[in-house]
C-alpha cells in the first residue's frame, strides 16, 4: 500500500501544456500556489500547433482564393489564383510562431509556473516521474488532451493518410484529396482544400454532414460543399483501401452496392480519442470511460480522489473554450476542495463550425429538444432579409431559435452564416444570464450589421405573440380619434 508523504515537493502538478493543462496552472499560479506543468512535446497542445491556430489561417487563405473565383459577383473580373501552396503553409506557420509566445516556458516562468519537458508518468496517487526526476504534489490535474483517431481499415497502412495533426507538413497541395468522415474538422478542412485546388471528396458512412446538427443545417451546408465543387458522399462505408500501379483507391460500400474512390493522399478526421498512453492509469485504478476519456465526477475528480482531468482527456466536449471552462473547475477544487467544491458546468456550452457559411449553436437543437421530451417553439428567420448580408453578397443562411411555449426564454440558437461563431455570442450572454428575446429586440443594433439577424429573430417572435385582444382595443381607440 502507497503511504502518502508526509511533506510534498509542489502543491499541484499539472500534466499537459495545452488550452486545458495552460489554464488550470495559470489559475493555480494566481492564487500563490506552487505549480509543476509538465509537457512532452510543444507548449499550447493541439489548439496552438495542430488544431485551431493552423486550421483557421488555412481557411482564411483559402476564402481569399474562393473570392478571387467569385470576383465577378461583385463586379469585378473573376480570376483563377495562383495558390502557392507553400507560402500558404508558410503564413500557417507564422500564425503559430507569433502566438507561441503566449503560452511559452518562458512567459509561464515568469508567472509562476515551474514548467518541465518531458513523459509524464503517475507512480502514485501524489508521485508523478519525469524521466529519472520524481516529484511529489498533494493534488494532480491531467490535461494530455487527445490524438486523431485512425481506424484499422485494411489497406489503410499502405497509403498515404494525413491527419489533423500530420497535414501542416505539407508542402505541397494534393492534387485528389479524400477526406474520411464528415464532422466539423473534414468538412472545414474538405472546403479549404478544394478552394485552395485539391479535387476533393468528402465521404462519412452517416447519412448527413455534421450529424450532431438538424438536418436542415445539414442540407444547407452541403449545398455550398457541392456548389464549391467537392464531392459530397455520404451513406458511404470504407471496406478496403486498395494500392496498385495505378494509384490509391477506396472501396465503399453504400445501399446501391460498392464504389471504388480515386486519390493521391487520405485525411481521416472521424474523431478523436483520449491521450492515455503512458500515464499509468491502469496501475493506480484510474476508470476510463468505454470511448476511452477518463472517467470524472461533476467536481472533475477521477477515481482516485486527488487526481483531476480536464479537457479532451475527459470530455465530453472536445472544444478548446470548454477544456479552458474546464481547467478552471479542475485547479479551484484541486486546491480548494477542502473548503469548498464546484460542479462543472455544462449548461450552457457554445460550438462553431468554421466552414462558410459558418455553423453555430448553443443549447438545445429541435433533434435534441424531442429527443428530452422537451417542449419548444422555433422560430426562424432567413439571412436573405439582412441588408448586410444582401450588400456583402453572403445572404446564404438563417437564424433558428428555440423558445419555451408562449414565453421568450431561450432554449437554444442555432445559425448558418457568415460569422456565425460572433453572432451566436448574444445568445451565449442570454442562456448565461437568463434573459430572452425582449431583451435582445430591446437592443440596439447597429445598421447596417449581420448582428440585426438576431434582432430580427427577436422581432418575429414579437410579433408572432403579439397581444391580440389589447391590439383590437388600440384599433378601436385609434378609430374614435380619427
């Protein structure tokens, strides 16, 4: 049996320098406690050099070559860029380079933060090994994060698979890009692709993209995907990659039968699964979950009481504003919760598909409403009727609100546009704190704007409860002064 030590080398260690393990030693820092972060490979994890960072400057790339093609729209001579794909790849790599310094050793040193390279390894419910090092903390918060998942389709070793931790190497553009699995990540990246001139097929063996959404976001979104130009298959399962002479293919099986799919290089972006490798969970009966996230209580703790998870590693959302929410709930209890705990919340939890259109939501969608038995109302209001969104030739998309019957309280938001991921905001700020639609018509918004989407909205729903009886009472008063 393990003997807890009697003194402890650090109050927390942290294990994992990404968006979750960088907050939860920040908060531990400001609050004067002694902080050990560790990290195996770069500082700031997926988000700074895999994920958000890089993905976002691909994409931004990509739109301005979509609007050199779509010139003519706006009155100005369409031409076909010249994509040089790596000086795209170079400013991806810039973007990460001048943000690194935020979450560097040294900025993090200087606030506190004692910071180490290297595999972590948990001996004990107290003892962490770095190496030949050993360090000791009363409380653990891991934070590895998680690794894109590849799945075990035969043939899959034999061709070229990128992933969205692998395609920044890139350098040059794939001339066939298959894209396997049809979520927020394979569609962002299938549409940034093919606008940057990758000949792009996007297949999921789901019968929709972006199933955690209605199908109506579905449709629209992959409207555009076919418009732009990629092949948009769904309903497909990959049985078997095939390599000859002739190049890499694809067999799928679909309802008709079995089709074979041409490409250079593969991206596989079907989901993500819970860095566990090498901690040593096993060894101190730490519970995983079946999706393999540790499994945690509503206080963040594990199965072992003074060991924390935070982030990707636990879910069960794997988005970077969450494994920061989080890390929050994870530090404060690890070092408090002796005096007091808080149950991490989850009520109000927003996500952006960063495609173009942009796809938000937050709370409820009308799926996950029926699926609660909860009742609701929608209503809905078309982004062709903003003058801004006419003027800036993106009128392509809508705004979906659910309510409870008869009152303005907000269920939930969901909307397709351009910016999405900002506009969403008020509805995040109206969940949060409780007020409604009123609210959002009460307030100024200004013209001309795409937030007057969400005024809009508002003022549908007005109108739509509109006191009927006080209204012929105003008509009648109005006829006796005329």
């Amino acid at each position: 049996m393990t003997t807890r030590p009697r003194r402890f080398d650090t109050n927390l260690i942290v294990i994992g320098a990404g968006s979750a393990g960088l907050i939860a030693s920040l908060i531990a820092a400001t609050v004067r406690a002694r902080v050990t972060l560790i990290e195996r490979s770069a500082m700031g994890g997926d988000c700074l050099n895999t994920g958000c960072v890089p993905s976002k400057t691909l994409i931004r790339s990509a739109k301005v070559a979509h609007t050199l093609r779509d010139a003519e729209r706006f009155g100005i001579g369409a031409m076909e860029p010249d994509v040089d794909f790596r000086a795209v790849m170079a400013r991806v790599h810039a973007a990460i380079a001048k943000i690194a310094p935020n979450d560097s050793v040294e900025r993090y040193t200087s606030l506190g933060v004692d910071c180490l390279h290297g595999e972590a390894r948990l001996v004990d419910p107290w003892t962490v090994a770095v190496g030949e090092q050993s360090i000791t903390a009363r409380n653990i918060v891991l934070a590895t994060g998680a690794t894109p998942f590849v799945p075990p389709v035969p043939g899959i070793d034999d061709v070229p698979v990128l992933t969205s931790d692998t395609l920044w190497s890139l350098t040059e553009l794939p001339a066939r890009l298959l894209v396997m699995g049809a979520g927020p990540i394979g569609c962002e990246l299938a549409q940034a692709f093919s606008r940057l001139g990758s000949t792009v097929t996007l297949i999921d063996m789901e019968d929709r993209l972006l199933p955690r959404e209605d199908p109506e976001v579905s449709a629209s979104l992959g409207s555009v995907l076919r418009q732009e130009g990629v092949q948009v298959l769904t309903g497909h399962r990959a049985e078997a990659f095939l390599s000859d002479a002739g190049g890499h293919r694809l067999r799928a099986s679909t309802a008709e039968g079995s089709v074979e799919l041409e490409f250079d290089q593969v991206l596989v972006a079907v989901g993500r699964r819970a860095h566990t490798e090498s901690l040593g969970l096993d060894a101190l009966g730490i519970e995983t979950n079946p999706s393999g996230t540790v499994r945690v209580d509503r206080y963040l703790r594990t199965s072992v009481p003074n060991i924390y998870a935070c982030g990707d590693l636990t879910g069960p959302y794997q988005f970077t504003h969450m494994a920061s929410h989080q890390a929050w709930y994870a530090s404060v209890n690890a070092l408090f919760g002796r005096l007091w705990r808080f149950k991490v919340n989850y009520s109000v939890v927003p996500w952006v598909t960063f495609t173009d259109p942009e796809v938000a939501r937050v709370g409820l969608s009308e799926a996950d409403a029926r699926a609660q038995g909860v009742a609701f109302e929608v209503t809905r209001h078309e982004l062709a009727d903003v003058d801004r969104a006419v003027a800036d030739g993106s009128d392509h998309g809508f705004i979906k609100v659910l309510t409870v019957p008869g009152k303005d309280r907000v269920l939930g938001a969901t909307i397709v546009a351009p910016g999405a991921g900002e506009l969403i905001t008020e509805y995040v700020a109206a969940l949060t704190h409780g007020y409604g639609l009123k609210a959002i018509m009460g307030t100024i918004h200004s013209y001309p704007t795409l937030a007057e989407l969400n005024k809009f909205v508002a003022g549908d729903w007005r109108r739509k409860h509109a006191p009927r009886r006080l209204l012929d009472w105003v008509s009648l008063y109005h006829g006796l002064w005329r």
